[in-house]
C-alpha cells in the first residue's frame, strides 16, 4: 500500500504537468496568429472583406496540426503574396491556355508530367478556371520542368491541342507513369500514334525543353508544381483550394475591380 501510495504521489504531478502543458499549446494556438491578421488590417495589407479568408486559413493550419511558429511564417507569408510587386519574366508564347481567353489573369505552372501532385492540382484548376468559381476570372496553363521524355509528351500533345487532355488522363493514373501508357493514352485522345512519337522526338520539341527548363531556373524555379499568378510567385501551400481563393482576391483587387 505505502509503495502504491508513494507511485500515485509521483505519477499524478507528471500527469498534471503533461496535461497543463497540452491546454497551454492549445491556448498558444487559439491566439497563434491572430495579430499578424489584425496588424495586416490596420497596415492595409488586407482589405476588410479578405480578411475571412485568412482566418479561416488559419484555423485550417490549427486543424492539421502546425505549430504555431509555422502558422505565423504561413499567414506572413500568404499576406505578402497580395503586396508583393515582384515580377518574373514568363514567355507565353504558343502557351496552351483552358480558361477564357480574355480572363485578366493568368496563371502558369511549371510542372513536370511525372509529378502526381501537379496534374491533381492542374485538373483541379482547370475545372476551376473552366466551370467552376474562376471561370471568366483566370486562365491556366503549363510549361514543362525537366528534360526528359514524359515532359516530351507534352509539348507533343500540344499540338493537336491534347495537352490538357493528357494532363486530366494522366491525372487519374496511380501508378508510376511510362511511355507506354502516354502512348496508349495520346491514342486513346486520337493523337496519331506515329506522328506524336515522332514530334516527341523533334529538335524543336528537345529545343522547347530545353528554354522552358532554363527559364524556370531564371524564375527560381526547383520543385514542381511552382505556379505564378500574373507573373507573381505563389508562395503558399500547393492546394487546388488555396490556390483558387488566392486567384479569387487577386482577380478582386485588379483596378477595374475596385
């Protein structure tokens, strides 16, 4: 019994301290972030109706579970993107855009057609941009990162207009991708099998590679999906969600909005 009595003794403190220290962090983050909100308001950052938005994203990063620490640099970071003059040179020239043509902005992602993330997002989008709460606001399309075959196919598939068929295919696929399945897939879209093979194989195709990968380096491109929203970099998390919101208050604070 004393031996009993003398482990509750030193069990219930520790209990007490790992349970006060848990309420403690919980506390922390239902305030984490809540200034960074209320200052970029009073700075003019963020008008009055985006505000929701960010605390909404920020309960979303309470949600998952992110420090409080991240969930300060993430707001910091998601607000700046709005302010941020910036500007990277992306040439868009003979770019595949789905979307309205006229939509006054422009969103470019530098993808790499094995990447699974990037053709869930670009599906994504592209709903988005095509039925969805961005169509008449933004436009979509891609430039490959990478020189290799599989990014081949889709400079290829371009020009049958097929690029973003191929993507949206491509983007139900779990398994690892290879050419045979491009192949089937390219055929499937009634890209003649011959020709795609060949055009994947062109020096114009490899040259296309080639500037599309050196202007992504120049853009401080290293990972895919990076996507710029009129030419800014988007900073933020990588979510087809996040993202449209983000096109959604940029679209919001054009000029001819205002």
């Amino acid at each position: 019994m004393k031996l009993c009595a003398l482990s509750l003794r030193t069990f219930l403190p520790a209990v007490l301290v790992l349970c006060l220290s848990e309420l403690s962090a919980e506390s922390k983050n239902d305030t984490c972030g809540l200034k960074i909100i209320e200052n970029a308001l009073k700075t003019s950052q963020i008008k009055a109706d985006e505000s929701a938005h960010f605390h909404s994203f920020r309960k979303w990063l309470i949600e998952i579970g992110k420090p409080c620490s991240t969930i300060v640099k993430d707001l910091k970071e998601r607000i700046s993107m709005l302010s941020d003059t910036s500007l990277y040179s992306i040439d868009t020239t003979g770019l595949f855009f789905v979307g309205d043509s006229s939509a006054p902005v422009q969103i470019v992602m530098y993808i790499s057609f094995s990447c699974p993330l990037c053709k869930l997002v670009y599906r994504e989008l592209c709903d988005s941009v095509t039925n969805g709460s961005l169509s008449g606001k933004a436009k979509l399309a891609v430039k490959p990162f990478g020189i290799n075959m599989l990014n081949s196919a889709l400079v290829a598939a371009a020009h049958w207009g097929k690029q973003s068929e191929l993507l949206r295919a491509a983007s139900f696929i779990k398994e690892r991708l290879n050419m045979e399945m491009v192949t089937a897939m390219a055929e499937s879209l009634k890209v003649p099998v011959e020709s795609f093979r060949y055009r994947m194989e062109s020096q114009s195709t490899a040259e296309y590679l080639r500037k599309s990968h050196q202007e992504g380096l120049q853009n401080e491109v290293n990972i895919t999906p990076t996507l710029f929203i009129n030419s800014r970099r988007y900073k933020s998390y990588k979510d087809s969600r996040l993202v449209s919101e983000a096109v959604e208050m940029i679209y919001r604070r054009l000029p001819e909005k205002r």
